[in-house]
C-alpha cells in the first residue's frame, strides 16, 4: 500500500545527496557552435545525475564582457549551496579563480584545444599560466590537449581526459529552398565535410590536392562557413572539373541533418597548424552515427574521436595518397561502404553516450568534494 507523500519525501532526500554542481557557460544555445552543443549536452546529461544550477550565456559573444561580471555574482551568491563548480570552457579561467579564491568550493573546468594554444601573450600568461593552472582539475577533451597544457607548465596530475559524448540528431523537414539545394544523382557518391571553415580543417589543401584523384563518380559536398571559405572557394573554381564540389555555405539544423542523411562518406582532412588545433572532433562522432564511413587525419583530438578500423579510418595528415586509398576503396565498393557505416553507427553509439560521459565527470568531481 502506498502512503501518501513518501515517495516525494523520498525523492526530496535522493536529490538532497546529489552531488550539487554550478555549471558556468559562456557559451550556449541558441547560439549556434561546437561549444555550445557540448555545453548544452553535457549539462542536460548531468541534470540527470546530479543536482545542476545552470549560469549560461544565451546572448553570444557580444555580451561576454557583461557575462563575466555577472556570471561571477550569481555563482558567488549560489556558492553556500553547491558542492563543486564546473566551467564549460577555458575562458572563464579567471572566473573561476576568483570563485575558487572567494568561496573555497573546488573548481574544475572543460577544456578545448584552442583553451590551451591561442596565441595571446597575455591569454598564454593570465588564462593559461595563472589561472587554469591553479584550478582544482581540468577535463581535457582529448589527450593532445593535456600534453600542450603540460607543455605550458601546468600539472599533469590536474588533468583528466574525458571525451565528447554524441547524441542522434533530431531529424525536421527541410523547407522548399533549403530540399533545392541538397539534391543527389543515384550513381554519384558523396563525401561530406562538415563544420567551420578555418584552415586547420584542411578543406582547402583537400580541394586542391585530393579531390582530382579520387573516382570520377565522387562528389564532394562542404557545408559550413568561416574565414577560410572564400580560399576554399577559389581553389574549387581552379580544378579542371569545379563541378564535382559543392560549397553549400552556412547550413540550417536541417540541412546538416540531411546532408548527414544522405551522404556516403565523411572526410575530415585536418592539416597541422601552428597556434591552432583540433580538441576533439565532434561532428566525425555525429558522422558515424549517421551510419556513414568516416577518413580523418591521424591528428590532434581526432584520434580520441576515431577508434582506427572501428567507427573510422586515420589516415596520415596531408598524405594524398592514403586520403585517395582510403575514400576510393569505400567509392568502389559501396556495400563495403554501408556495413563499415553500420558498424562505425552501432559502435558510436555504445561507447560515446553523453549519459556515460556524465557519469565520468560526476565521479571526478565527487573525489574532488571528497578530498
């Protein structure tokens, strides 16, 4: 028989020994951005473990400044009530010494490639040197990214690799235009690269240097913007055949399903460059759970992303031929093609849960309350 009101009592105690966590981000949705989507993930996974008091920014860039200021109060004044606190990325770094200064509550923070390497004498100096290296632990998204935080003086011990967790994408109807633009031909296949466009993504050198060698039947589509595009743009319109690629530019939450949908392979040429790199490699995540085959650099945070012959094929950064190899031994052979992209699905999606993820960060940042 069930009493009245003990299941709520019940439940009022189970929360109350929930691990209590501020989760600080400067960088969330609507806004549209890779941080923003692991914010957002990482967030909602936690929520469901742990007690979460979420500070976001919900306003873009343009009112960092303020966010600093005001994200600092609000997590102060909520500081008595929590047991930990958590930044969604590096660049709150001063924040969160000074909340770790002023409340005494262990403070950890997400960080991202560029987190560590921006080439800033000052950031390297304020954020990197002082700050980030004097919070209580930092979950590096992938293992390149410890060894250049090292590399600048900061603890080993401090980090904790933890990688991106990967959601399916919730598929929505695509307007009149936007169905116009992704339009594919039954004997073409397709290789999809997806994401901004800066030059560490080696879209460019791909366009140049790999796309005239691959199978005539292949079609490379690129959906994205950034401030690498119009160099993308010119050395497409210098191949012999500028019809075998695609520049779709900035892509809806739609679009990017579809392309996802209905592309056969996904290339993630990145190229190494100074001052720059890739944390992880999200969208080559969101690419095997599409179920497509994925030929990635063996660089940087890609190879936390890519299980080798698993859910991926790595490849060496800028070798034209192993990138010609790899993408035309799918090309040819589209069975191949579909059972690897079965495979790659179904292991993504057991290893890479955002649910198991939080469950790494809850249990780091219980031993931190613990110490």
């Amino acid at each position: 028989m069930a009493i009245p009101g003990l299941s709520s009592v019940h439940d009022a105690l189970s929360d109350d020994k929930k691990l209590k966590i501020i989760f600080i981000s400067r960088a969330f949705p609507p806004v549209v951005g890779g941080i923003e989507k692991q914010n957002f993930e990482l967030s909602q996974a936690l929520g469901k473990i742990s007690n979460v008091s979420l500070i976001a920014n919900v306003r873009g860039k343009s009112f960092l400044p303020a966010f600093f200021v005001t994200c600092f109060f609000k997590a102060l004044y909520r500081a008595p009530c929590t047991d930990v606190i958590l930044l969604g990325d590096g660049v709150l770094a001063p924040v969160g010494w000074l909340l770790r200064l002023f409340t005494g509550r262990p403070v950890s923070a997400v960080v991202h490639g560029l987190d560590i390497t921006y080439k800033n004498v000052l950031y390297q100096r304020i954020w990197v040197r002082f700050c980030l290296a004097r919070l209580d632990r930092l979950f590096a998204v992938g293992n390149e990214t410890i060894r250049q935080a090292q590399a600048r003086g900061i603890e080993g011990t401090k980090c904790r690799f933890i990688p991106n967790g990967v959601s399916l994408m919730e598929t929505a109807p695509l307007l009149d235009d936007e169905s116009t633009r992704i339009q594919r031909k039954a004997d073409q296949f397709y290789v999809l690269t997806l994401g901004r466009l800066v030059e560490r993504k080696g879209v460019e050198w791909f366009v140049t240097n790999v796309v005239s060698g691959l199978p005539e039947h292949v079609h490379y589509w690129i959906a994205g913007d950034g401030p690498n595009r119009t160099d993308i743009e010119l050395a497409v319109s210098c191949l012999t055949d500028p019809s075998r690629v695609t520049v779709f530019g900035p892509v809806s939450d739609a679009e990017k399903a579809a392309l996802l949908e209905q592309a056969d392979l996904f290339v993630q040429p990145n190229i190494p460059i100074t001052g720059d790199m890739e944390g992880f490699g999200l969208v080559v995540l969101e690419a095997a759970c599409a179920g497509m085959p994925v030929v990635a650099s063996r660089l940087e945070g890609l190879v936390d992303a890519v299980t080798d012959g698993v859910n991926g094929v790595l490849v060496e950064s800028g070798n034209v031929e192993e990138f010609i190899s790899a993408i035309g031994g799918f090309a040819v052979d589209p069975g191949k093609s579909r059972e690897f992209g079965e495979r790659a699905r179904d292991y993504t999606l057991t290893h890479c849960r955002w649910d198991d993820i939080a469950k790494t960060y809850r249990d780091e940042l219980e031993g931190l309350v613990e110490r």
